[in-house]
C-alpha cells in the first residue's frame, strides 16, 4: 500500500464484502473510503415509525397504514358522567345538621335526615287561609254596623290564628327522619322534644301505603314491624319520595357492604363501628 493510497477501513486482514456478499443484511456498498454505508434492506425494513430521512416518528403508523386517534361524540363522552343517569336511591348528604347531631353518637354512620312531606302542613294552612277569609269579612261586616268592640276580638282570635299556624309550620321543619347504619329515628318538637328510636336489627317487617293522592303528589306512610310489642316508632306518615327511601333503609339492612362501596368506605370498618 503506497503512501497517498487511502487506508480502508478494518485493517490488514478484514474480510471485506463484495458486491454479492449480502452477509447480515448489508447492501453494496457496505464500506467505502468514507467508512462503513449502512442502506437499507431486507433486514432492515420500514418498522413502526421509521423514516429513512426523519428517523423514528412514535406518531407514524405500522407500515404503509398510518394510525388515526379515536373520536368520540358529544352523546358518547355524556355517558361516562355519572351523574347523568337515574338514580336507583336518593343521593346521600355529608354531613348531619346541628338538629340532628346531637343525637348522633361516633360511631353509628350518618346516612340521611328526612322533613315529612310539605301535604302534612295542609290542614294548618286551610285553616289559617279559611279563618282569614271568614274573619276578614267578618270585621268588614261589623265595621260598618258600628260594634267596634267585636271587630277587636275577631281581629285577636285571627291573630291566634295566624300563630297557630306559624307555629304548626316550625314544628314541621323540626320534624325529621333519620336514617344511620344502626338505627331509624324520628327527632320532632319545638319546646317538648320527642325522639323516637328503632333498631335496624330489631326491624323484622317494613312497609310504605300510598294513597292515590300520595302516589300523586308522591309522598308515603312507613309501616315498621318490631319483634318487641311496645314500639317507640311503628308508623311514620308523610314521608317524602317513599319508594327510595324504602330501599335506601332495606340496603341498609340487608346489604350494608353495597352502601359503603358505594360511599367509598370500608365496609369492615362499618360492621366494626
């Protein structure tokens, strides 16, 4: 080898390829006086994302075929939202009110509280819109014949009316149902306070009456059956949405894992507590 004759590469001794030597996949020429010429070739195919001039594209497809992102509709994308659906039981509240709280001790789990039916205030407001209305003409019908003395009285026997009344509808807001993982209870008054108790576990039978008015307006009578004969709490009237009331107190019954899967919890914790 002369001295201006250019090295090839791999030294004395290295076999080097011919033009039909096709040893690992290496085309001609696979060595020149610039070093080694990798080309492309059977070993050495159009892979996932190979490009012979851009290199690997993850975003190019296998072969000839190029990938395309999935599209989803509006309608499609909807139907993963939870909350788009029926429910099959009342959504549960997080937290007890201060009303009910302290009836609550730390280890029953909170499940729900409930006022009756706003049809239970029927009767008090008939009879304060009934007695505004006779007493009203009433004071009008003696104001004009002079007897003011009258007109005084039905203007206070109105008043103690109308304070009925008011009175009647603070007693429904205090009236609640509630619902724990141990028991049902009906907390109501004002200044006489009446809490009602009943153990889930001592519950054998369960029912709710709709009237076809109630069906209409939908509101219930609970019904609750109790292997002991004095019972604290056996009939609750007006309830409101009685059919899944119902099944929210009969899953807490019979199926107290389904209700803390369903909250997330530890069920175990729960039978526990």
């Amino acid at each position: 080898m002369g001295p201006d004759e250019p090295r090839q590469p791999g030294g004395e001794g290295v076999h080097r390829p011919s033009e039909d030597d096709d040893t690992f996949g290496y085309n001609d020429p696979a060595f020149s006086a610039e070093g080694p010429q990798y080309s492309r070739s059977a070993a050495y195919s159009d892979g996932p994302g190979y490009s012979p001039d851009a290199g690997y594209s993850p975003s190019a497809g296998y072969g000839t075929d190029e990938y395309e992102a999935p599209v989803f509709t509006e309608e499609e994308l909807s139907g993963l939202d939870g909350d788009s659906g029926p429910r099959r039981v009342l959504p549960l509240e997080d937290e007890p009110t201060t009303l009910v709280a302290r009836y609550l001790f730390p280890t029953e789990r909170y499940r729900g509280e409930w006022k009756r039916h706003w049809i239970s205030l029927s009767a008090p407001l008939g009879i304060g819109a009934g007695a505004t209305l006779l007493l009203g003409y009433l004071a009008g019908f003696l104001t004009r014949q002079n007897v003011n003395g009258l007109v005084t009285v039905a203007v206070l026997i109105w008043l103690g009316v109308i304070g009925w009344v008011a009175w009647k509808v603070f007693d429904w807001y205090f009236d609640r149902f509630i619902l724990t993982n141990k028991r049902v209870m009906v907390v109501a008054g004002i200044v006489t306070r009446r809490v009602a108790m009943m153990p889930l576990l001592r519950v054998t039978d369960m029912k709710y009456e709709q009237s076809a008015l109630g069906r209409m307006l939908n509101y219930g009578t609970f019904v609750l059956e109790s292997a002991g004969q004095d019972q604290a709490l056996r009939e609750v009237k007006y309830l409101p949405n009685p059919n899944e009331l119902y099944l929210r107190v009969v899953e807490e019954m019979y199926e107290p894992q389904a209700v803390e899967a369903r909250l997330g919890k530890d069920g175990d914790a729960g039978d526990d507590a």
